[in-house]
C-alpha cells in the first residue's frame, strides 16, 4: 500500500474526475442530502457559551494569576534570588532586591528581598515555570479566575507588588486556619 | 358604493404592505436565527428576549450611519436603484389573493388588492422590472465590481426568466387562466397544483432562487470575488434598501409559489369549514394556512442558503440554459398531451 492512497484519517476518499451522470448533473440527489445534513445540526447541541453569563470550565490542573506568598506570619517569603526569572521561558520576570533593615524583621522574612518585583503579563505564558523554580515557595500560579483585565496601554500589564504580593487578609486568614 | 370599495382596498393595500414590511424585517432575524442554529450557535440574543428586538437594533444602525455617495457622475441613477429594487419588491404583492372573502358589514371584501385578469402576466413583468434595480446600482457605482456584479445580475435573471415562463405555461395549460384569484380558487380542497405538476413545481421553485438573487444563485453579491457587489459602495439605508427588498422579494416570492403551487389559502376541509362555522372563520383560517406556507417557502430559502455553497458561474449557465430550459419544455409537452388524452 502506496502512502498516496494510505488514509491515516480514515476518510481520504480519492478524487475523481468522472463525468457526472444526468441525475447527478441536476444535483437535486446531493442537495437533499445537503439539506438532511445541516437540518440534523439545527437539533444538536448548541456549542455557544454565553460568555458574561456562562464561562468554560477551567481544566482541574489550570494555573491562573501569579501570586507573591506571605509566610505563617504575614511576612514576604521572596529572597529576589532571580531564579524564576531565570527560568522564565518568556522572560517577564524583572526584580530589584534590596537589604533588610533591621526595623523591617516582621516584613520580609530574608536578609535580602525584593523591592521591586515586575511581571508582564502580555510577555508571560503561564507555564509556571517561575513556581518550580522557586526555592521559597515564594511564587504561585493561583487558580483564581481573576485574569489580567482587558487594558489600552501596555505598561498597565506589567503587575507590580501591588497586584501581586498576597493581601495582608488573606495571609491573616491563613495562619488562623493554619493554627485551628 | 364607490367610496366603499376605495376604503376597503385601502385597507387591504395597508395591511398587506405592513405585513410585507414587518416580515422582512424579522425574515433578518429568523435568516441570522436559522444560520445559527444550522452551525450549532445559539445566534443573536441580546437584544429584547430571545434577540426580538435585533431588527429594529439593524435598523437604527443604519440609519445611523453615513450616507456617503462615491464620487459618479450618476448620482440620480444611484439613488435610483435601491429605489427601484424595493418599489418592485412591493408592488408585486398587489395582485396575490391573501384569502378567498370575508362577510363584513354586509358585504363580500375580497381579500386581495386588485383581481386583475392578467395577474401572473403583471407578475413576471414587475419582476423581470426587478433586475432593474441592481443594474442601474451597480453602474451608477462607479466600481467595477459593482459593475461586473450587474452584468451577472442581468444575466443569470434573463436566463432563469425563461426557464420560469416555460414552467408557468404548463401550469397555464391546466388552468386556463391568468387570474390568480381563480387559479386560487381551482385549488380547492386538497387540488393542488403541485399534484398536477410536480416538475414545473421544482422548475419554478429552483427559478425563484434565481430570481431573488439568493444562494445558491447569489452571484450578484458573492463577498469573495466581488466584494459585496452591487451594494459595495452603498452605505446607510441606501444600502439597507437593497437589504431590505432581498428579503420583501423573498417574502412575496414565497407567497407567488404558494398561491400557484401549493393551494394558496386553501386547506382540507375548507368547504366544511364554510358550511359549519361560516366564511370568517374559514378565511381567516385560510390566511393562517397561506401564511404558514409562506413561512414554509421561507424557511427553506434560509435552510438552502446556509447549505448549499454558491455556483461557479458556468455551472450556473449549464444548469439554466442545457438543464432547466428543456426539461421545462418536456414538462410543457407531457401536459400537453395528457390534457389532449383526456379530453
Ligand atoms: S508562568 Fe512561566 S512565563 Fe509566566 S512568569 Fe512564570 S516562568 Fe515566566
Ligand atoms: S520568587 Fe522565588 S525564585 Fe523568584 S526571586 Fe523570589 S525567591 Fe527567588
């Protein structure tokens, strides 16, 4: 068996160019079965998602919006070693470290932490890389289905600590949970 | 007497050009609904419930928009062919009987705006007339493609004129009339005409695709190869016109092929109907009956155009002049001669 004729789908069907017969050549047989076709698909199932009111199920394993982790005491866990950064295949991690003062202890839980920690979200393809890399578990893709909004310009993607640092609340709420 | 008639016509004339108006305008909505549902979408929705409201949404937006004129030195022919394309569309319905009569006042209203003996005769000319509009368009363009796109237009409706004329003189040949009322009226009972005369049934069928320019015989617009065609350059409610009398043509050629074909307002058991709950009802039922085999005609308008893809334009060519012309011609003979035989 040639490749030419092989059908890997199992639907190759071989062209021809034999001369229509009359009943063909008036195409009423191939357009009643047309119809019986798309008169079928009126009836199935709509694939359409309403998109504000119905969203897609996500897949179980999804990675959303990054997050910068606080510890059991509501203190920043990332040290700025630049390993994810490192790591990102799409290079959208930038950070400044910066060194601790003392009056800082209850803040960062390192010596050495990050002032200043950039994501850019057009740049990032959620790969999550970033979080295996990291030795801290400092960084996370949550499941949250909290995206990066729809904006006109393109600094407004690159997520500062602002957007990203876990909120104080949460870690709060955390280490209740965690102690209970 | 005579102001009598005048009111009551107008009002026929009224009705029918409302209802003529208010089915384009949701034959958009069902063409964008059937199109959805034949590609597995749900189709528009947002507008009023269930997208009721989307017609008159299409309608503000156009009227909304810019009526830009490219620069032709035809500008009067430009604003000639919408309007020649829609007045067609309406005056066609004139002659078609809507509904044998009703007994109101103490009078018999005919229910059909003029009964005039030569109906289907007045019909092929005003729709012959109709290729007018996308002609005198599409030069007046100033754009080739609008241009190419009337040439096709022309063509391909004088092609299929033919092939209709021929199927409507078997059909003549059983009737031995031209009115409609009474064409109508021969069908009563279950005698329809599409009994007698399949072949010319499909014939004409197959033609009025042709004739109101719908897929698969839309090669006078096809967005491929012509851009739009003949309404490339037409914007704003100019261009809404020719919309808008795509769909009045296919309405009142659902209604033609109804009334010739299908056994107008009749239904089984109409005559019963007469007898026991008198004429109103029965006519009024009659008009229901009509107008769901309209919608019928319509719905497969729709169902053909997202089916079937367009004609190459030789293809378009075999099938009128080498398939249609002759097998209409056959049909033609066949009643001939079996009218002759059982004389
Ligand atoms: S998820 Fe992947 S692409 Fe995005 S920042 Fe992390 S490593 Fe980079
Ligand atoms: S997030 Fe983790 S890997 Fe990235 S700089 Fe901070 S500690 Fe290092």
């Amino acid at each position: 068996m040639s490749l030419d004729t092989y059908s890997f789908s199992g639907r190759k069907k071989q062209v021809s160019n034999k001369k229509l017969t009359w009943l063909e050549s008036i195409y009423l047989v191939a357009i009643a079965k047309g119809m019986w076709v798309t008169l079928k698909h009126m009836f199935r199932k709509k694939v359409t998602i309403s998109y504000p009111e119905q969203t897609r199920p996500f897949s179980p394993v999804y990675r959303g919006l990054h997050m910068l982790m606080r510890d059991d005491e509501g203190r920043e866990r990332c040290t700025a070693c630049g390993l994810c950064a490192l790591s990102c295949p799409a290079e959208a991690i930038s950070m400044t470290a910066a060194e601790r003062k003392p009056e800082e202890k209850h803040l960062y839980r390192e010596e050495k932490y990050a002032s200043i920690y950039e994501i850019n979200m057009l740049r990032c393809i959620f790969c999550g890389l970033c979080e295996e890399a990291c030795p801290k578990q400092a960084i996370y893709l949550t499941k949250s289905k909290v995206f990066a909004k729809s904006n006109s310009t393109r600094e407004s993607f690159i997520f500062g600590k602002e957007e990203l640092v876990m909120p104080l609340e949460m870690a709060i709420q955390n280490s209740k949970q965690n102690q209970a | 007497m005579d102001n009598t008639i005048l009111i009551e016509k107008s009002v026929i004339i009224l009705v029918v050009f409302a209802i003529t108006m208010l089915m384009a305008m949701y034959m958009t909505l069902a063409e964008r609904k059937i199109a959805a549902w034949i590609q597995d979408r749900i189709g528009p929705n947002r507008a009023g419930k269930g997208g009721i409201l989307q017609p008159l949404a299409d309608g503000l937006k156009l009227f909304a928009k810019e009526e830009y004129a490219p620069d032709t030195p035809n500008k009067f022919l430009f604003v000639l062919g919408p309007t020649i394309s829609m007045t067609i569309a309406l005056i066609t319905s004139a002659v078609l009987p809507w509904g044998d009569k009703l007994h109101l006042f103490g009078r018999d209203i005919i229910l059909q705006s003029a009964d005039i003996n030569v109906g289907l005769l007045y019909i092929f000319a005003v729709l012959s007339v109709s290729v007018y509009g996308i002609m005198i368009g599409g030069w007046a363009s100033n754009n080739k493609y609008s241009l190419m796109s009337a040439m096709r237009a022309a063509s391909q409706m004088i092609s299929y004129e033919i092939a209709m004329g021929l199927s409507i003189i078997a059909l003549l040949l059983m009737t031995q009339t031209l009115s409609l009322r009474e064409i109508a009226l021969q069908q009563n009972g279950m005698n329809w005409n599409i009994f007698y005369q399949p072949l010319g049934f499909l014939i004409f069928w197959i033609c009025s695709f042709a004739e109101t320019n719908r897929n698969p015989f839309d090669l006078a617009e096809c967005e491929q190869e012509l851009i739009g065609g003949y309404h490339t350059e037409y914007s704003s409610m100019r261009m809404g016109f020719f919309l808008f009398a795509e769909y009045a043509s296919m309405f009142v050629s659902s209604a033609i092929l109804s009334i010739l074909y299908l056994g107008a307002y009749n239904y089984p058991g109409m005559d019963w109907a007469v007898e026991n709950w008198g004429v109103n009802i029965a006519n009024v039922i009659g008009m229901l009956v009509l107008f769901i085999k309209i919608c019928f005609f319509i719905f497969v308008y729709m169902w053909v155009r997202w089916t079937l893809p367009r004609f190459r334009y030789d293809q378009l060519m075999n099938l009128g002049w080498k398939k249609l012309i002759p097998l209409a011609l056959f049909n033609i003979l066949v009643t001939a001669v079996v009218i002759l035989l059982l004389k």
